[in-house]
C-alpha cells in the first residue's frame, strides 16, 4: 500500500489513513525519504491523527523516518499525535528523540515554517 505524499510549495505533507504493516511502514519510509531528496523539500509533515495505537516498530519508524528527512536537507514536524499514543510511547520508552511535533496540521504547518527560516538564518 503507498501513503500519498503532497507537495506544497517547498513542502511534503503526508497523512497516513490506516493501519500499516511493517512491509508498508517501511515502503512508506523509503517513499516519503526519496520524494523529499528528489524534490528538494525544505520541510516534511508526517499526520498521525488516524493512528489509535502505535506499536514500538511504528515509533521506531516515525522517529527514524523524521531524522532520515532531516539526513536529506528537510525539517519534519509530525502533528496530530492522539493522547494515547502518546501514553502509549512514553510508557514503552519510545519518545520520538529530536522529532519536533505539533498538536494539529495548523501548528504542524506554523512549526515547520519556523524551522525553515531558522535553518536559513544559520
């Protein structure tokens, strides 16, 4: 199954809808890292607002999936955590280390656009 990843200007915003297998979240790993490479993405925005449950193996993935996009040249904000996936990560001691977050795409939008013009200020 592919995720759909949108641009919007200089910016990928993806919104995973369902469930994923390991095979998917790994697929949609590689997608979202390639897109951001060969569009020159200056930010990414991963949703979460669907995910119920997070598993250690999806943490993992989200973490490693927003420091890879960081790896390529791109920021990354992942928005829309529920409360109890973020319960649920903290008590399986998989905080998203380094991954900046926001409560919604609205935030998720504002955060990734600071980050943006900080990075170029630098």
């Amino acid at each position: 199954m592919r995720i759909p990843i949108l641009k919007l200007r200089n910016i990928l915003l993806t919104s995973i809808q369902t469930d994923l297998s390991d095979d998917d979240a790994l697929q949609f790993q590689q997608d979202l890292i390639e897109r951001t490479r060969d569009s020159g993405a200056a930010g990414v925005i991963i949703d979460i607002t669907a995910f119920d449950v997070v598993d250690s193996f999806m943490a993992r993935g989200l973490n490693d999936t927003a420091n890879m996009a960081r790896l390529v040249g791109a920021e990354s904000v992942v928005c829309g955590m529920q409360p109890a996936v973020a319960l649920t990560l903290v008590e399986m001691g998989r905080e998203l280390v380094g991954v900046e977050t926001a409560l919604n795409l609205d935030q998720a939008m504002d955060r990734l656009e600071d980050l943006i013009g900080s990075r170029s200020k630098r």
